[in-house]
C-alpha cells in the first residue's frame, strides 16, 4: 500500500505484527510538516504507515513532501475542512490497529512508537496512552506552568477545566477512536478537549513520563490565535458531554459546575468586546446551571 513504511532497528523487533497508523494533519505549513515527517520516518523500532492529510494547503506541502518522500508517504488533498475532518479522514483510511496523531508543528524523538508499542505489550488491557512532551517557543524551551503539567489514570475531573492530553503525544486503539466516534467536525477549536474528555468519561489515560514530543508553540497560524474566547468551543463540548454521555452523579456535578464558571467567563469577554447578544446569551446559560451546581474543585 502507499504510504505503508515499516523501519526496524538492530535486533529488536518489538512489535513487528503491530502495525501503527500515523495520521499527520496539516494546512499551509510546508516547513513545519516536513520535519514532522521526517521525525516520523526516524522511528526506531516500530512497524508504521505514515498517513498526511493535506487539508486544502495553497502552499506547496503536497509538491514538497511528494518531492523529498516519494512513496513512504500517503498524501490525500483535500478541501479545507478543518484539523478534525482531517483527522478523521486520515483515520479512515488507515489500516492500522493503533493510531497515534501528529500536528504539523510538532516533531517526535526516535523512541516515541516504540516505547508506546511497548507499553501496549505490558498492559494488554489498556485503551490509550499519551507520554510527557517539550516545549519550545521561537527556538527556545518554555517550562510549561505547573498547572498544565500532565496526569496519569483517571483524568476526567481535572480535564473539565483544560485539556490535559496532547495529540501528538497520545497512542490509541483504533476501537476505542471508532466507539468514541472521532474527533467532532462541527468544532473549529478545542476538537482534542473534547474527545479525550468524551474518552476520560470511562477510560483511564496513562502518563508515560519520558519526554518523547516535541512541541512547537508561538507561531501565528495557531488556532489559538485564530479565534477569541476559546472557552465557547469547551462550552459546546461540556455541553454535548452533560446531554449525550452517561456520567455519574459526581461526573455530572462537576461538569456543570465548570461549564457554569466558563460561561461566566466568556460572558465578561464578550461584554469587554461589545458583543451584548453573546454576553447575554452565556450569562444566561450560567445561570440556568447555577442553581444545580453544588461545590466541586476540579484539578
């Protein structure tokens, strides 16, 4: 198949049934998505298919990578749909029985595959794992606020206040991405919070500690920069999960109690910006939860 590449180092071949599909979304960032490739193409130890979802570029990545690639990579062109629609694409069209993600901007340290395939191999039953990541911003490293850093386990709580699992650091069984039904299209940002708190309802995320993602912030074309008040993306997926996703009396206490507090902060936003609708319009929704919110502190 193109796009199939399978590496193998030394004498030891840890999981050469296993085989890894590696869904690479990108749109406008040449540069960055080549050394994305090539940090995939130096996996160590790990039998993979490196999958690019070109998600309607003007620029030249396709040319570019088709250049310098050939065949080791499995280029698909499409319109601009977004991040989740290209990930989900990439998912369909892999044949593997694990995936694991890669943003464009980011790069992977040799072992990374390896050491999740590893891990898979120690505990049979788990469903998914993400390892620790480095920060670089402008070619510089960046220590993370301690209250980003990364848990392990069951991580459902602490995940209603921020995103807690990176995509470039995670592995997961293809079952699980399937049951779960993907990455939600209808959300221009916040796509990852919402799946992985979807994932964390009932499926613990172990931590593996070791450093294996590099990640690349600071950029202009991050969707962090591209929209305002990120907290009405979260807004939507809480409220999704509090309407779809069977959650215990705990689970749900808690997710209203955060989804109250980000709509009175977005509310205070909006107003700041002069968008009275949309202030109201939040203010109204934290107070329609008000009254069914009990204390909780979330991590």
């Amino acid at each position: 198949m193109p796009g199939s590449f399978c590496l193998f180092a030394g004498t030891s071949v840890v999981e050469a049934t296993v085989l890894v599909s590696v869904i690479i979304p990108t749109f406008n960032r040449a540069a960055f998505v080549r050394e994305a490739v090539a940090s995939v193409l130096a996996q160590r130890d790990a039998r993979f298919e490196l999958i690019v979802i070109d998600d309607g570029s003007c620029d030249d990545t396709a040319a570019l990578l088709r250049r310098e690639f050939g065949d080791l990579v499995e280029i698909t062109c499409t319109d601009n749909r977004g991040v989740s629609a290209a990930r989900n694409l990439g998912v369909r069209r892999s044949r593997g029985d694990l995936v694991a993600f890669l943003d464009s901007d980011d790069l992977w340290l040799p072992e990374k595959l390896a050491i999740q395939l590893a891990f898979f191999k120690e505990h049979p039953d788990a469903q998914i794992c993400q390892t620790e990541e480095v920060w670089i911003r402008h070619g510089r490293p960046l220590v993370p606020r301690p209250y980003l850093r990364k848990l392990s386990g069951s991580i459902f709580e602490p995940s209603l206040r921020r995103c807690m699992v990176s995509p470039s650091a995670v592995m997961l069984r293809r079952e699980l991405f399937d049951r779960r039904g993907g990455f939600d299209e209808t959300l221009p940002a916040c796509e990852d919070y919402d799946l992985w708190l979807r994932i964390a309802v009932d499926t613990q995320i172990p931590l593996i500690e070791a450093p294996l993602v590099i990640r690349r912030a600071g950029h202009d074309d991050q969707l962090s920069r591209r929209h305002w008040g990120m907290d009405r993306f979260r807004i939507a997926a809480l409220m999704k999960l509090l309407a779809h996703e069977a959650l215990s009396t705990e689970q749900r206490r808690c997710a209203v109690a955060v989804l109250s507090e980000k709509c009175r902060i977005v509310a205070a936003g909006a107003a700041k910006r002069g968008r009275t609708e949309e202030a109201q319009r939040y203010a109204m929704i934290a107070q329609l939860w008000q009254d069914a919110v009990g204390s909780c502190s979330p991590v």
